[in-house]
C-alpha cells in the first residue's frame, strides 16, 4: 500500500476517499457531485525525476493528485502493479511527500476551507460532511423550496447551510453561481409566493359555469355569429347586455336579435343603430309587446309612424334619450290606441326627452287611462307640478317614476305638487321614485308618503338632502299601513343620522333587500354594528363614503348577513388589505386592498 494512503488509514480519513486536497481537487469534486463520474483526464505530465521499472508507476510530485482523483479500487491495483524497484528507489521522497502533504492538509483544516489557487472557489465556505444526508432513496425536504423529493446520488447539498437541494433548485443554483456567492437576504420569489398565497386564500371567485362562458365568447364574437338560433329570452338578454356593454351592436348584427315569434326585445345601446333599421323592427318582429330601447338617439318621427300601424300587441314602450321624437309625433302614435279594440298600453316609461310635453301626456292618459300600470317620465324637462295633475285618473299605477324632472335653471317638483299626487295614486303604488328633486323636503314622507301609500316595496329619495332625521324615524315610527319595504335607495341623504338607520331597522329590518346608504357620513360605528345584526335578509348594501366603515364592520356584516351577495365599499379608506372576505359574497371598491374591483 502507497505511505499516503497508509497514512490516511492511521489518521482515520480513509472513509473520506474524495476529500478536497489537491490545488485542482475542488473542480475534480465539483464535477463529481453532478454526477460525471467518467475518468478525469490528467494535467500533462512534467518529465520524470528517476527511470522506473513500469509504465503504470508514477512521479512522486503527482502523487497527490492521482491518489485523489481516482477510486480506491483502482488504486490499490495500480500499486499492487509498482514494481519493487521503484518502491526502493522512492521510498525517502514518498514519505518526504507524505509528511509535505499532511502539513498542507492540517493548514486547510485550520483555515476552515479549500486552496485559494482555484479561482472560481475562492469565496466559497467549507463544505464538512457534504455527502453525509445523502442517502440514495431516501425522502428528503428541499432547503430552497421546501417540497419533498427523493433523495439520489447526484442530489446536492445546501450551499447557503444545512440540508440537501432538489433537482431544480440545484440547476438554479448552478446558474446563478450559488456557490460563490453568499446569501444577501430574503429571495424575492419567496416573498412574491407568500404574497400570492395570500391573495388566493382572501379572493373568492365563482366558477362560470360552461353556459356562461359560452354566451361571454358569443357576445364578444358577435360579429362572426351567422344565427343565434332557439337559445330562450333570457340567454338572448344577456347577449344583448353583453354586446351593448361594448357597444357593439351595430345595423348588420340586430338581425341577430329579431325573430317573428319574440314578444319581448330589450336592446341597451342603440347608438349605432340608424333609424332605418330600427323601424324594421316592426317587420321581423310584428308580435311585440315589449320594447325597451336605451341609447336610441338616432330614433325619430318616422320610427313611431312606422311602428303604429303594425305592432298591434305592443303593452310596454320604454324608450331613453328619443332625442328627435316631436311631441306631435308623440300624439298621433299615443292616438293608434283604443281601449275598446283592447289595444292599450299598459306601461310607458321616458327618459331624456326635452320635447316631451304636457299635450302629449294628456293625449297618453285620456286614451290608456285605467290600463296603465306603470308610467316612467325621468329627465323630463318640461315636466312640472302643473303636468303631475294630468296623472291623477290613474288609480291603477303600481309603478311611479318622476325622478329628476324639470330643469336647475327653471321650474322643478315642489313638495305640494308631490304630496297632492300621491293623495290621488298613492294607494296602489308598488315602487316610487323621487330621486333628484331637490326642493322636496320633510312633508313629502309625513304627509304624502306614509298616509297613502302603505304598499310600497321600493322607495328612492336619492339627493334629497331636505329631508330631516326626524320626518325620516316619524315615517318608519308606527307605521301600520306598509308591512316593510325591501327596497331603499338614500344615496346623498346628507342629512340622515344613526337615530334614521335604527328606525328603519325597527320597521323594515325584517324584509329589507336592497339598501344604499352612500354617502350618510353621519351614521356612526354602533349603528353599522346594529345594521350588521338586524339586515339578516339584506342581499345588496351599499356602505361609500361612510368613514365609520373599516375592517371590523365588514367582517360583522359577513358574519350577520348570510344572504348578502354584494357589498359596496368605495372610498372607505379604512377599509384596508386585510379585509376579511367571504365565499359567495363580492365586495367592490377596496382601495387600499388587492381585491379592489377593476
């Protein structure tokens, strides 16, 4: 046996064949741990000292080297195969290069790493018992990542400390020079999936079911669609909903829409549309008795004139901003009607119309009169408290909108007007709207609502910053008339305290719905608190521009309201990243959070 691997026997590091000692034994071992185990070519060899009796002997300066390079196996042999000449005639300088090699490695020991004529690892920290964890088959946890893997010969340890490496991070680790360098703090990446795991455990998102991605595709391709075919009425609704949204409907895709069996046709943007082909309604789909028609700018006279004669079933018109529709063209299509044919119109609804005037109004109820059931006049300029009286033969109404009428510069709703309308159609009405009438105040809901019309379920006083907190708890304090509203719009009652809220609650608490309370900065942390437990039914609420909303509220409103859907928080800056949230329940509006709706 060679002295120095006699000697490394003695000092107990034999266990250790592939231990870093030689001046290029740190790429040597580099390599082995990627697995390239094929034979290490050899540095070319300096011409030798003294002739030797074998072609297989070596020098003794590359004693080191070879002895560290190769297997044990494949040592033994080799110095089984010296001859005894040689062994004579190198012994003094063998145990010379011996004790030469045992200093070196004992100031390596001592230095705590590898030689510093190797460039590429001159930073690099000790490695002691690097191969001692890895036990082929075994299952390990990845030092980087953390997942589980099974451990084989070609595993790495950890560079930066303790633990074994997979396979990928390995490879990171190569070509980023892992070794050479030491760790400078927390990786982003970690940082970046601590962040993401985070939002996907707080953001909930409904799963589209294969119908609605379906309609989604057909609604942006529209274009490309030949045929819609028998998809049902409320499938073609929200298609239409969908390509007005991108205002994509257009005179070459209503085609799409129209059908001689629909009786219904809702269309939300018809900017696009010239009034040649909205006229032709009337042909492809003669059997309406519903039409609502938003953004219909380009619709005129014509149209009206066009349609009279052949829509014969028509019950609803609903038509926002006809522009260029003259009240005379109003009269002679309200005039087509006749109660005693049975052909009436039941419900009418107007929004945007400056030539819409009391003649035509007059014209609408002395023809339809008892019929009508529902009657919409928003944004309606000429609309004033003289024109509320043509409205007082329709004592059937279940559906009031008079929201926004008259203009800032002339005449609006007054309270009297509003009052004495609702002593005449009060009794019967189902929903009201007064929204934007910024003259009405206290006396609209003690005198005019609550002693004549106990059958509200949908109430809008949006903007009406007159009205007091004490009209508002009198109106809601015994109040036997209306079992409960489900339906309450407050939007910019400016006005309204936490005395309002709690009133509202005692009487409506049980059935309410929908409820919007944007903007009433005066309800404070406690009355929220209450809402949260008395709105059990609430679906819909909107809390904006409310500063006593944070955290804490919202988590008690997801706690105390199981059947709540949606939930508005725009402005509530309180309102902050950790936010609770809530399978099956959507809240729009978080500015500081990542949730915020887009």
């Amino acid at each position: 046996m060679p002295p120095r691997r006699q000697q490394q026997q003695q000092s107990g590091d034999g266990n250790r064949p592939y231990e870093v000692t030689g001046p290029t034994s740190a790429l040597t071992s580099f390599l082995r741990e990627q697995g390239i185990t094929g034979n290490i070519h050899r540095r070319p060899q300096p011409p030798a000292a003294a002739p030797v009796a074998s072609s297989s002997a070596t020098t003794i300066d590359e004693g080191d080297e070879n002895e560290e390079n190769e297997d044990p196996t494949n040592a033994n042999a080799e110095a089984s195969t010296s001859s005894s000449a040689s062994k004579a005639g190198g012994k003094r300088k063998n145990n010379s290069a011996a004790a030469l090699a045992a200093k070196k490695k004992k100031a390596r020991k001592d230095a705590g790493g590898d030689d510093d004529e190797d460039e590429m690892f001159v930073n690099a920290p000790a490695k002691p018992g690097r191969y001692d964890n890895r036990i082929p088959g075994s299952i390990a946890m990845c030092a980087e990542c953390g997942k589980k893997f099974t451990v084989t010969k070609y595993t790495a340890s950890n560079p930066l400390g303790n633990g074994v490496l997979c396979l990928p991070c390995s490879q990171e680790s190569i070509n980023s020079g892992g070794n050479a360098r030491a760790p400078t703090g927390p990786k982003a990446k970690q940082v970046k999936k601590r962040a993401t795991k985070a939002v996907e455990e707080k953001e909930y998102k409904t799963v589209k079911t294969l119908q609605q991605i379906c309609i989604g595709v057909i609604g942006k391709q529209i274009d490309n669609v030949e045929a819609l075919g028998d998809i049902g009425p409320k499938n073609l609704d929200k298609i239409s909903k969908i390509v007005s949204k991108h205002r994509a409907l257009t005179k070459e895709n209503l085609e799409l829409f129209l059908d001689i069996g629909h009786r219904s046709l809702s269309l939300y943007d018809c900017t696009n549309i010239p009034s040649e082909d909205l006229a032709g309604i009337a042909n492809f789909c003669p059997h309406l008795e519903r039409i609502l028609l938003n953004m219909c700018g380009q619709i005129d006279d014509s149209v009206l004139e066009h349609w009279a004669p052949r829509l014969k079933e028509l019950k609803y018109l609903s038509l926002y901003a006809p522009y260029l529709i003259t009240s005379k063209a109003w009269i002679k299509f309200f005039s087509t009607f006749s109660a005693a044919e049975g052909h009436v119109l039941e419900g009418f609804g107007i929004r945007q119309s400056a030539r819409f005037n009391d003649e035509a109004l007059q014209t609408l109820v002395d023809i339809c009169g008892e019929h009508l059931y529902n009657i919409q006049l928003s944004e309606i300029g000429r609309l004033t408290d003289d024109s509320l009286k043509f409205l007082y033969p329709l004592k059937n109404l279940t559906v009031l909108d008079i929201s926004k009428a008259g203009t800032p510069e002339g005449t609006t709703l007054t309270t009297p007007g509003v009052v004495a309308l609702l002593k005449e159609v009060g009794a019967n009405l189902v929903e009201l709207n007064l929204d934007q009438n910024y003259e009405l105040d206290d006396d609209v809901l003690v005198q005019g609502i609550k002693p004549h019309c106990g059958r509200l379920r949908l109430l809008s006083l949006s903007h009406l910053e007159n009205i007091s907190p004490e009209a508002f708890s009198t109106l809601f304090d015994l109040w036997p008339l209306n079992s409960g509203l489900q339906t309450l719009n407050l939007r910019r009652c400016l006005s309204l305290t936490g005395s309002s809220l709690r009133s509202l609650l005692a009487h409506s608490g049980h059935s309410l719905l929908n409820l919007n309370v944007n903007s009433v900065d005066e309800i404070e942390q406690n009355d929220l608190f209450q809402l949260a437990k008395e709105g059990v039914m609430l679906e819909t609420l909107d809390v904006s521009f409310v500063r006593a909303v944070d955290n804490f509220v919202v988590k008690a409103m997801l706690d105390g309201m199981p059947m709540l859907k949606v939930l508005f928080c725009h402005g509530n800056n309180r309102v902050t990243d950790d936010c609770p949230q809530k399978r099956g329940v959507s809240i729009r509006g978080l500015e500081n959070s990542v949730h915020m709706e887009l």
